[in-house]
C-alpha cells in the first residue's frame, strides 16, 4: 500500500471531521466540546469515520441530518 496515499488519505478524513463537528455544534445551538461527547456517546463519531468518504462528497445540510439520524437511532435526544 502506498503509504503516501495512506496518508492523504487520514490527512482528508480528519479534516472532514474537525470541520463536520462544529458545523453540528452550531446547527444544534451546542458548545464544540459538548457535540463531540454527544456525538462520542451516540455513535455519531463512529458513522463518520465510518462513511466519512461518502459524507464528505455530499451537501453539508444532508450530512447532519444523517449524522442527528444515527445518533437519534441511538437514543440521543437532540
């Protein structure tokens, strides 16, 4: 495996989640901090980096509501 492409690659999935988180915090009216545990604790930090790719590509606005859907589907509450 080519270990630059590796590293493009985790260089563009953190990326996309350090800028997804806050876009959720202020969609939700929360702190930075708190929509990390919400999303820690609701299986929302798992979804992303499990289908960061596909999230990345699409609209912002749809990204968050599959993101509130999964932690929903997990018994959060926001």
């Amino acid at each position: 495996m080519n270990t630059a492409a590796l590293d493009k690659q985790t260089s563009d999935k953190v990326s996309f989640i350090a800028f997804i988180i806050p876009e959720f915090a202020a969609a939700y009216k929360m702190k930075i901090s708190d929509a990390y545990r919400y999303l820690k604790k609701y299986g929302g930090l798992d979804f992303l980096h499990k289908h960061w790719w596909a999230l990345h590509t699409d609209n912002k606005y749809y990204t968050l509501l599959d993101i509130y859907d999964i932690c929903r589907q997990n018994g959060g509450l926001r």
